[in-house]
C-alpha cells in the first residue's frame, strides 16, 4: 500500500512531466530505452508492480466479502428455516424441573418453556398451542415437567394442573399477627419459625422502603413488619427461603398499596401519614365483622384521634392490648378478661386506654377492603361504636348518652355487658 501511494505521488508530481519536452539549461535530451520520451525504465516496472500489488488487493477483498456474504446467507436461511420448521423433540427426557409460568400470552409461556430447556423451541410451544384452544386455560403457577420434551407433550401436561402444577399454596387470612403468620409459613414450608423471625427484624431488607415508618402525628413509628405481610394465598417456590416468602408478601403488599395509590390518597385528603392511616386499617381489620363497618371504624378512630373533643384523644381498644400480649408471649383475651391492672398499664407502648392517638405501630395485616377504608373513611361525627349482638352488628355514636342507649341495647340483644 505504502508503494502504491508512492507511485501515485510520483506519477502526479513527476517534474519532468510537469516540463513536458523541455530540458534543463545545459543538460542534452534523452530519450528512453523503448525509443520514446517516457521515464527511465525502472519507472515503468514499478508501476507494473503496483498494478499487480492492486489486482491482488482486490482479488483478495472480492474473496473476503464473498465469504462473508456467503456465511451471513448461510446464518440467515438458518434462522428463517429454524423459524417456520420450529425445532421439537421428539421423546420425552427423563431430567425433572420445575418451572414457574407466570400469567400472560402464550409466547410467554413458551419463552419460560425454552429458557428452561424443556421444549426445543419456543415456535414449536406456539405452534402447538395455536392448535388447541384450551392452551388460553393455561393457569400460573409452579409445574413439574421433564426437560427435553415435545411441545404438544408439554401443553397437555400444563393443561392438567391436579397432576402436573406444584400446589405449594398458604392462604394468609387478613388481620392476622406477624408472629402468627410466621407459625403458619412454617407448618406450611417446614422452614423454622426461628428463620421468619429473623428475617423480619429488617423489613427495609424485605422491601418496605424507609418513608413508610415516617409519622405525622409526632410519634415513634414501631419500625417493624406489623401490617405490611399482605393477606392472600401464596405459592412459594419450592426451594424459597424465609426471606423470600417475606419479600414475596411485602412486594404484594406494596402493589396493593400502589394500585390504589394508598400513600398519594392519604397525604392529600387526610393530611396524615400513610403509616398512621395504616394502623388505623389494621385497628379496623380486628375491630370490625362486616366490611360495611370499616369505613365506620376508621372514621370514629381518626375522630378520637385527630378530633380535638374526645378525651385524651385516647382510643380505648382493648384490641390492642391484646395485641401487646401477643406479641409478648400471652394470649389474647376477651373484653369481659383483660384485668384492670392491663388497662392501666403504662409499660405497654400499645396501651390506647391510657395513651393519646393511635398505638405505635399496626396491630396487624390488614387486606384490601380495610386499607381503602383508612383512605377513604366513612363522612360522620361518631367517637363511639360497639358490638350490639353475638353476631358482630355495630352501632355508632356520637356523644356519650348515644353510646349508653347502645350499651343497654347490646345488654337486650344477651351481652354480657350490663
């Protein structure tokens, strides 16, 4: 290459040739061995080496990009023949896996199949799926299936859950207690209730991001996973960890949350935090039956506590004193049970007898219904509501005299109260 730009410079710039016939003063003409006017004879050859130096070049480039070409045309035809033939097994493997198919389309599915080498190609799971109409039954889930196998063999298997799907599901019932749950996952999963505990003691670990324990009202928030273990019946993979199982309940905890824009809805319309309004749902989960009742509930909770005419501003929930003895290793009591000496105990951070506002911390998980009624409490001046039968009725409110006309209709009703 280097010569050849030499020969270039030297066939642009030659002097001579820039003279044309003319000689220098005092040098005779010379005419050139072949008789013309041309160069010295080693001038001529080196161009003809230049020439031969650019016609390999080229040959050998022409040669480079035919073969490129060929392969890219090779590769190609690969693909579009790899496409519409949809590469499948033709016998069942004996290798065992299980795979995780998550809710959406077919190709979905049929990626999750690829990826986890149970079927050739994800075209052939398409193709067999487009096939069979029922293949848009297909549930989520976890399933044990072998890899390397036909795809109209893998569909029919996941057609048939009772058989193939890993049934690893633990119903949470809402307003139950952390340390309750934890005894529940683990007669579920056979993990340690000891491994649950744990884990918990950083639920910011778990998933819950730090402005959660942020309070309005002046108060400590408690800090821990109380309220954020969202009740719903969940399938666990089979090799998951406590932490895992936690983080799965928070994340669903915090879509809940998010899809209703809990947090926004709050700050905006009741000027607290979505933490208090958070204990409030909690309060409402244990306190009420019927979810007609917990927009009543969350609203007599926010009057007392926020009002400025009940006393103290205190709640007085004998909910969450059992709560306090939950926790602390006793058990929960009924109303006609908890002593005096409870109610007036001031050691217990979950004293609402005693203490003004709401208690530190969730006294426990509340589901759906309960946190859209802490965002969206009922309109009304009630401070008080009751249970008025062994069903769970509630009455509501507003003053004192309100309150005793429903104490003594709760005594006709057979409580024990009177």
């Amino acid at each position: 290459m280097i010569d050849d730009l030499d020969l270039a410079w030297e066939e642009q710039y030659d002097p001579r040739r820039q003279r044309g016939s003319q000689s220098r003063p005092g040098v005779p003409r010379q005419r050139g061995a072949g008789g013309g006017r041309g160069g010295p004879p080693r001038r001529k050859k080196r161009r003809e080496r230049g020439r031969k130096r650019r016609s390999f070049f080229a040959l050998f480039m022409s040669v480079i990009l035919l073969a490129a070409l060929g392969g890219g045309v090779y590769w190609g035809v690969g693909k579009v023949q790899a496409f519409f033939n949809a590469p499948d097994y033709t016998a069942v493997g004996t290798e065992e896996v299980t795979v995780e198919i998550k809710a959406g389309t077919i190709t979905d599915t049929a990626n999750a199949l690829f990826e986890a080498g149970i079927v050739k190609s994800a075209k052939a799971y398409i193709k067999a799926a487009e096939s069979d109409p029922r293949a848009t039954n297909v549930q989520p889930g976890f399933y044990k299936l072998v890899k390397q196998m036909p795809a109209k063999e893998a569909l029919g298997r996941l057609l048939n859950p009772e058989k193939y799907r890993v049934v690893n599901g633990v119903p949470i019932p809402e307003g139950m207690v952390s340390i309750e749950i934890f005894k529940l996952l683990s007669q579920k999963t056979g993990i340690p209730v000891a491994n649950f505990t744990k884990a918990a003691k950083d639920p910011e670990a778990l998933g819950v991001p730090d402005w959660w324990f942020k309070r309005g009202d002046g108060k400590k928030a408690a800090g821990g996973i109380e309220g954020f273990l969202y009740p719903a019946t969940y399938e666990f993979p089979p090799n998951a960890t406590a932490e895992d199982i936690l983080k799965m309940m928070v994340n669903q905890f915090l879509t809940v949350t998010g899809d209703l824009k809990f947090a926004d809805t709050v700050q905006a319309n009741l000027d607290i935090s979505p933490y208090e309004a958070l204990i409030a749902a909690s309060i409402a989960e244990e306190e009420a039956v019927f979810k007609e009742d917990f927009p009543k509930v969350t609203r007599v909770l926010y009057n007392r506590a926020y009002g400025g005419n009940f006393p103290c501003a205190c709640l007085g929930l004998d909910s969450a004193i059992n709560y306090y003895l939950v926790i602390t290793g006793k058990h929960a009591k009924s109303s006609d049970k908890i002593l005096q000496s409870e109610i007036d105990d001031l050691k217990n951070p979950y004293n609402t007898h005693k203490k003004p506002g709401l208690p530190p911390g969730p006294i426990a998980n509340p589901g759906k219904e309960t946190l859209q009624a802490a965002m969206a409490p009922a309109k009304g001046k009630w401070v008080y509501f009751m249970s008025i039968d062994d069903k769970g009725t509630m009455a509501y409110a507003v003053d004192q005299a309100g309150h005793d006309a429903n104490i003594q209709l709760a005594c006709k009703n057979g409580l024990d109260l009177c």
